[in-house]
C-alpha cells in the first residue's frame, strides 16, 4: 500500500463527502414531499465514519400491506428526485419504501475510486458493510424486512449492487441498469487494466457467490463505456454458474436494448423493476409484516 496514496484518497473523499449528505427536509426532497412521500434521515456510524442517507416511504394511505424496501446504490438527492429516480419512483409509486446508499469513493469520481483500488484494501469491502448497516437500522425500525429487500445501482453502482448481493446471502433479489462489469473496460483505468487487483475486481468472479439469485440486466448494443460483451460474458457466466447447481435458468434476465451509448430507456428500468418487485412479492413469506 502506497501511503501517500492512500492518504490523498481520503482527504478527497472527505471534500466531497459532506456534499452527498443533504438532510431529509433539504428543498431538494420537496417533489417527494409533494406526492406524501415521508422522507427520514438516517444516521449510523459504521467503522470509523458516518453514514448519512435517507429513507423515503409512501403515504400511510398507500402504503403496501407487507412492503418491499429498494435500496438503491447512490446518493439520494440524485436517485430520489426527478431526472434519476426511476428506479425508486417505480416502488413508491406501488407503496413500497426506498433507501439509498451514498458512495463518495466512488460517486465524487472514478479516478479516486481507482486510487483506492490501487491503495488497498479493495474499497468495495467498506461499500458491502456500510449496506449492511443500513439495511440492519432499517430492519431494526421495522422499515423492512429479511426476504423482501430489493438491491439496484446503475451503471458503476450496478457493480456494487452485485458485489453486495455476492457477500450478502440474505439479498437474493437485484439488478443492474447499464452495469460496469469489468473495470478494465473504462477509460479510467486504462494504464491500470493489466494490473492484477484490477483483474480480480471482475463481476463474473463472484458468479458463483451470485447464483440462485434473481437478477435483472439490460445494457445497450454498444454500450462502448462499460462495454457491452463484457456484461453478455457476465450473464453467460451466471448461467454457467447455475445450471452448475441446478438453478433455473430463468433467474437471470439480460435485455440488449436499442439504446444508444451508455443509456437506458425509461421502459426498460420499468420492466426490469417489474420483475424485481414481483420476484420479492412471490417469495415465500418470512416473519411478521413490517407497520
């Protein structure tokens, strides 16, 4: 480990952490609260930092009976509120709840999340056991429940949500809009792609810690930013990895859209959150009904 390295990477992701934790009263969160959504802070020390997000719940009014919680990999005032929130709206909008996960290793830029790569430890580790906390302080407020947790991220935060699904056996349900899959594939690392630790960050290395899960992809025909192959690979490789154990084919869905760049359709985050939210609708019932 580089140690100036490593401290560079933290003052920077100190900088840009404060800008990602915007309260739940902030004026961005005012479309939420126009619609009754209820909007709560959440804030938890995990390690050695702090951990600020927000939950959203629809109206009581509308609440489901026994809802799902989405947590959606990324900063809330970008996924919670209008152009980005499609993901989200598409929950609320049913009556389930919804809670993000700010990333500043990885949100504020990719060079820095990079750096962390190269400084070590792998900087996803910290990512998986911050998720973890979240999902505990919102399973312990009886926001949620085990069994009907949905997992989601785009594009580099599609990475992550596999990643935590792959260490975390109680997520079975999740999916990735335009997801990386192989950082070699960026430009960002391009002077770094033959590094061996870039190398072991590879999605379809943790296929078999992926399997018997339900996931959603969908990615453009030429999505030349996460590359398109690389993600088909992936999908190959999590087929591979259940038909080696007996699992259905039909847990994995790939949609290779007409999109072009690194993009995707509103129809396709509303099919893909579809089968999401059914998939945790028709898991075997676990415990009590979250209020």
């Amino acid at each position: 480990m580089n140690p100036h390295l490593l401290l560079i990477v933290l003052i920077a992701v100190g900088l840009v952490s404060a800008s990602f934790a915007q309260p739940a009263s902030d004026v961005t969160y005012e479309p939420l609260r126009a619609q009754g959504v209820e909007c709560t802070d959440i804030s938890l020390k995990v390690g050695d930092h702090q951990v600020n997000t927000i939950i959203a719940s629809p109206p009581k009014e509308k609440l489901h009976a026994d809802p799902v919680l989405l947590l959606v990999i990324g900063r809330a005032n970008y996924h919670l509120v209008p152009p980005y929130n499609q993901p989200a709206q598409f929950f609320l909008d049913r009556g389930h709840r919804v809670v993000c996960l700010t990333v500043p290793k990885i949100e504020s830029s990719l060079e820095i999340f990079r750096d962390a790569v190269l400084a070590g430890p792998d900087p996803v580790e910290s990512t998986i056991a911050d998720a973890q906390a979240v999902l505990k302080r919102c399973i312990d407020k009886k926001w949620a429940r085990p069994g009907r947790i949905v997992v989601v991220g785009v594009s580099r935060n599609g990475y992550l949500a596999f990643r935590l699904m792959a260490a975390d056996k109680t997520l079975n349900i999740g999916g990735g809009f335009v997801p990386v899959t192989d950082w070699r594939d960026l430009s960002e690392f391009k002077e770094q792609r033959d590094l061996p630790e870039v190398a072991e960050l590879r999605i379809a290395n943790y296929a078999e810690q992926l399997a018997g899960k339900t996931i959603f992809m969908t990615i453009g025909h030429n999505d030349q930013r996460v590359n398109t192959l690389s993600c088909v690979r992936f999908f190959l490789d999590l087929n591979k990895a259940n038909q080696q154990r007996g699992y259905d084919a039909s847990l994995v869905t790939l949609f290779v859209t007409p999109d072009e760049d690194h993009s995707c359709g509103d129809e396709w985050y509303a099919r893909g959150m579809e089968i999401l939210l059914n998939a945790a609708l028709n898991q075997q019932q676990q415990g009590a009904s979250a209020p």
